[in-house]
C-alpha cells in the first residue's frame, strides 16, 4: 500500500467499522437504486437502515427520488445491501465522494453488485417504460474516478473494462425477463454524461453515432470503481424518456419520476428475480 493510498484507506476502513458496529448482516450482493427505483427495498425483509449522514465519509444525495439509506437485509434467501439513492458528479461532489459509497459496500464484501439508472433513449427503436441491460458504457463525464494515486488495496493501477458488464450476469436477466410479463427488455450500451442538463439534440444525434443506445448522468463512476476492485456488475437502465430532439417536446425531471413510478412492478419483479437467481 503506498502512503498515498493510506488515507483513503482509512476512510473506507472507519466507514465500514461504523456499519458493522450497526448490523451483522454479511451481505453477498450489493444493489444501487437509481432515481425513483428504489420501491425495490420494500421487496427487501429489512434488518437494518442506515441514513447516509451516519456513515463516516459518505455524502447525502440531494436530488428527488434518491432516499439515501443503507439498507441490509434479506430477499429470496440472499442476503443483500442496497444503496436507496446515490450521489452524483453534477452535484458538486468529486469523483472519490461519487463512488465513496459503492466502494465501502465492496470492502463489506458483496461478490456481485446490480447498479440500476433512469436513463434517455437515444435508440429509436426504445420506447418510455422499456429496461435496457448494459452490454458496456461510453464515459463522456470529462473525468476518470480513478484518477490520482492508485490505492493498491484496492485494486490495479490500470484495471480492464473489457468486461465490466459479463455476458453470464446479463444472461441471467435475460432469463429471469423472459418469464415476467410485461417486460420490454432491451440490451444497449450507456452514455455517461456529467450533467447537470439535459443533451442537446446535436448532442444526441453524435451519441448515436458513437454507437450510445441510452444516456445518463450516474453508474460509470460506481462500475469503474467495482471494475477496479474485480467485483463484476449486472447494469439495468430504465428508459424514462426519450433523448432530446427525438419527440417534440421538452425534457423534465418529473417525466423521469412518472416513468418510473409507472414501471415500478416490472422493474422489481426483474431485480428481484435476478437476485434469487443469484442466490
């Protein structure tokens, strides 16, 4: 460990001692709720919630829709921890603070972790309500999380992202969509933007042409950090609108809210199923 490394080390190390003086659970799959997708914990036979403010280091997320609890527990026999919110780039943490939290539930132990997103639909063919698995990503965030001194507890200094989304977790989802009615299961690759605005129109129509089925301003930062630490990723993106200057209108943040909401049985039932799968 260089003593560059230390530090952040620590920080990780007091914050999952504050967690384990709260629960015993051992959790073997992590979760991450994406805006308005987090009616997945009342699936959850939950042991212990944890608010974000009571963890060391972690930051609270400011954005509707993102509760900001920890919550351990069990569902379908697997004992699971799931973020209710995350934070993001756009408001105003660095990038070692967006992904804080995703790297502690590593260092709790998770072998496996399901990040999900409300994303836009840069794909035509998508429809509002459809969920996308992420077969890869393009960062266009305008920085790298991993960035600065390798923390050599944690992980390689040049970790490989060739597959950061394995095709036998995504098989899994594919199986578990095809006995769940109603669901439009799509497989795209996810754009990752900073935001805080929504794309342009020209910007959309460049995303297409770099081969983006979906855009979004989350999960890169976490899926490089769990990339980093070998713990490989399942990504769910609900499309909750079509990307700017495909329809005629504007893009709003209660549309993504709406949207979700609407799909929210589906979108459960996928995740739920997935974990039992995992089992």
């Amino acid at each position: 460990m260089s003593l560059y490394s230390a530090p952040m080390i620590e920080e990780l190390k007091t914050a999952v001692d504050s967690i384990r003086s709260k629960t015993s659970l051992q959790p073997q799959v992590g979760v991450i709720l994406g805006s308005g997708l987090g009616h997945v914990v009342d699936a959850i036979d939950v042991e212990t919630a944890i608010p974000y403010g009571e963890i060391p280091g972690a930051r609270a997320s400011t954005v509707l829709g993102h509760q900001g609890r920890l919550i351990f527990g069990h569902t379908k026999g697997l004992p699971v921890v799931a973020m209710q919110g995350r934070v993001h780039y756009y408001e105003g943490y660095e990038m070692s603070q967006v992904m804080f939290l995703s790297r502690v539930i590593g260092r709790l132990g998770i072998k496996k972790l399901v990040v999900t997103n409300a994303a836009g639909g840069i794909n035509t063919s998508y429809k509002p309500g459809d969920l996308m698995l992420i077969s890869d990503h393009i960062n266009l965030m305008g920085a790298n999380p991993l960035r600065g001194p390798n923390f050599d507890d944690l992980g390689v200094r040049f970790p490989d992202m060739s597959e950061a989304y394995p095709e036998d977790l995504r098989n899994v989802a594919k199986e578990v969509a095809a006995n769940v009615q109603g669901i439009k299961l799509q497989e795209g690759i996810y754009l990752g933007l900073s935001g805080p605005t929504y794309e342009t129109p020209a910007e959309i129509r460049a995303f297409r042409i770099l081969g983006a089925d979906a855009v979004g301003m989350s999960t890169v930062p976490e899926v490089i950090a769990m990339s980093h630490m070998g713990i490989p990723v399942l990504g769910i993106s609900c499309i909750t609108n079509m990307a700017a200057g495909i329809l005629k209108q504007k893009l709003t943040h209660q549309e993504v809210m709406d949207t979700t909401e609407r799909v929210q049985s589906q979108f459960t039932e996928l995740v739920l199923g997935v974990l039992g799968r995992l089992a």
